[in-house]
C-alpha cells in the first residue's frame, strides 16, 4: 500500500469552492495508486465562524490562561467541525471518508495543554480504514491524552499532526496544501522579486521556519526529517509543483544563500561589566532569566560585556528583574533579525563579509551578529527590514 498524507489549511478548505479543489487532489492521488490521508485545519481565520480564533475570542483571556484544559476542548472543535464537513463533500463526490480526531487517529500526547507533545502515534485505526479502501480525514492540531483529554499541539499543529501521522505511517510523502505555492527565497510580500524554491534540505527549512517564515511549522519539519519523510509544500488551488523538502536538498543548485527570513519584534539587551562591577548577579545573569523563563536570541558574551536579544513581550519582566537586583544595563528596541540561510556557506570564505558591506552600502546599521554552519544572523532596526532583505536578495541573486 502506498500512502500518502494530504494535509489541507484553513483557507483550503474555507469555501465550497476550494474544498472541490481539495477533492481534486485526493482523487488526484488515488488516480496516481495512493491511498489518502486527509488531514484538515479549521475552516477559514479569525472573523470567520469556526475559525479558532473565532471559537476562542467567545473565552475571556482570563479563562483561557486558568482553564487551558477547557480552552483546548472548545479549540478542538473547529477542527472536529472541518473533519465531518470535508467528510460531507467526499460523500458528495463518491469518495468514501471516515471523520476521526486526532485522539481516535492515534495520536496521544503529554497534558501540556495548548502545547502538547506527542508520545506516541498509533496507526491501528487509520491501516483498517485504508485497507478498506477508505479515506480517513483527521483533524488536525490535536491529540488526546491517556486519560482521554482532548490537547492541542500549539499553533501550527496541524502541519506537526500530518508529519507526525507520515512517519508513523511510513508514508511515500506528505504533502502540505496550502495558498502559496511554496517555500520562496524571500516573502514575495517584501520581495517582488523572490523566486519558488524547487528543493530544500530538511535542516535549511527548519532554520527558515524558525526564523519566521510562516509556510511551514518548524516541529512539522522535526517530525517529518526523523522519519526521513519527504515534505512537499503545494498550493491548494493551483497545479504548481511546489517545494520538495528532504534529507538532502538541492544536489544540482550550487547557489551559496537558500533563502532570508526575518523575526521582528525583538530588544537588543546589553550589559558591561564595568558598569556592575561588585554586583555578584552581573556573573549569574544568564541563570537568573532561565530561571525567570525568559529565553535569550542571538547572545554574544565577551569578557567585558553580555549581549543578546529577547522578545519585545519579556521586556517588561526583564526589566523588573535587572531593577530588583540593581543590573545597570542598556536596550534597544524595535529590532529586527535577519536569518540569511543556505547548506552550502560552510567552509566558504567572505559570506559575512559580503554581507555586512551589502548592508552597509544601503546605510543599514548592523547592531549584532551571530552564525552557524548554515545560518547567518543580523540585527538590525525594524525600519530597515524590507530595505534590507532587498538587497541581500539581489547581492545573492536569488531571483
């Protein structure tokens, strides 16, 4: 048997219109010797009835940060809404379907609710309706307890559900449909310019992802590289070939840059040594915000002076902390982080450099860097976003 999961967002499946589409490329599959499995987000987003931000504005904030175990059962219904009807329009279209949740799907999590993590995926029900010649549509973003509580797997979880049922099922592929076409070089919205990315390696995409792209979840790309699944991302109303994310990526491109993403909304935080000295907290800072759950970015620590970014949501925490323990520091906000991504920088000469003096000819200030064996990061003034991923995007000529 040769499976394949086909997993549909929120606008996919938000109209009679494009859910006909989505029926289209399940029979498409089954035309080609697949068996389907059909994983669904919620219809449509926020304003929309059964979106889930729809279903959770009904919820005082309150509410929702006390009772996420209640929070996680009302978010579930969307999905459980857009499972039955995709289910309906199957039915319409002689396609026999079975609706199930996530939880009678297989997948059974911790009891982090609104972020749980799945344990274990069992594919007992799923096989028995494939080997019926059925089509099951499981909803996505969830899963269930083994005390028989409905979670959710935190934003995004939809596509972390269809990779986690891919490589349970040793699927052939799974396939991401979305309304783009693919992963692009740039955000065309910032891009004109930016092209279709053919193939990418799990790990490029991971990083881009993480660092703001919004087309894939970054634990959809963990899930589906452990089981050496392939991912394609396609767009639900269009027969573009989309972008084939594997172990390996592009064999043939011999382009040095894959792809820049950015994550705005980030405070640069800089702390000297001189500044604090005979303050023993000054040496014991980085622990102090771990343990005050404050995640530190792109850190830079020198002998005379710690630099590293945070979300702009933690600045007001931080800065009651550094008072309470009389830290003398300095911040800038309203920062920006460029992520400049490609496998193939390793071991090559001059990429920082070309970058920093691309950057610095457009009167781009850079505040701070960092890089690995495929990323390199600059932080730069949230103004100079779009001025800046421009022109990386022609220095690199990924057009």
């Amino acid at each position: 048997m040769k499976i394949i999961v086909q997993k549909f967002g929120g606008t996919s499946v938000s109209t009679p219109e494009r859910r006909k589409s989505v029926v289209d490329k399940v029979k498409k599959a089954i035309s080609e010797g697949y068996s389907p499995v059909v994983v669904v987000s919620a219809m449509g987003r926020k304003g929309e009835a059964y979106a889930t931000d729809t279903l959770l504005s009904l919820l005082s904030s309150d509410f929702k940060d006390e009772n996420k175990q209640a929070a996680d059962l009302l978010m579930c219904c969307g999905e459980i809404i857009s499972s039955v009807v995709m289910s309906n329009v199957f039915y319409e279209n002689n396609i026999a379907a079975v609706p199930l949740t996530g939880g009678q799907a297989g997948i059974l999590t911790d009891d982090n609710f609104s972020d749980a993590k799945s344990l274990n995926v069992s594919t007992k029900i799923l096989m028995d309706i494939l080997s019926q010649g059925k089509v099951p549509v499981v909803t996505g973003f969830q899963g269930v307890t083994q005390d028989g509580f409905l979670t959710t797997l935190g934003r995004g979880g939809s596509d972390t559900s269809a990779a986690l049922i891919g490589a349970a099922l040793k699927a052939e592929a799974i396939e991401i449909y979305t309304d783009v076409d693919g992963i692009m070089t740039a955000d065309p919205r910032i891009v004109e310019e930016a092209a279709l990315i053919d193939i990418i390696s799990y790990n490029e995409v991971f990083q881009l992802a993480e660092q703001g792209a919004k087309v894939i979840h970054p634990k959809a790309v963990e899930a589906a590289m452990r089981g050496n699944i392939p991912l394609i991302i396609k767009n639900t109303m269009s027969d573009c070939k989309g972008t084939l994310i594997n172990n390996v990526g592009d064999i043939q491109n011999t382009r040095i840059i894959t792809g820049i993403t950015h994550l705005s909304g980030r405070t640069q935080v800089s702390i000297k040594s001189e500044d604090n000295q005979g303050n023993n907290h000054y040496k014991e800072l980085l622990d102090i915000l771990a343990n005050n759950n404050i995640s530190l970015d792109l850190i830079n620590i020198f002998p005379k002076e710690k630099i590293f970014t945070i979300d702009d949501s933690m600045k007001n925490r931080l800065e009651k902390i550094f008072k309470d323990i009389n830290i003398k520091y300095t911040i800038i906000e309203n920062c920006s982080n460029l992520a400049i991504v490609g496998s193939r920088m390793t071991g090559i000469p001059g990429v920082m450099a070309k970058i920093i003096k691309a950057l610095s000819d457009s009167n781009i200030e850079v505040l701070q860097t960092a890089d690995s064996h495929m990323t390199i990061w600059c932080l730069i003034h949230t103004d100079n976003v779009q001025k800046a991923i421009n022109t990386l995007h022609r220095t690199f000529e990924l057009s």
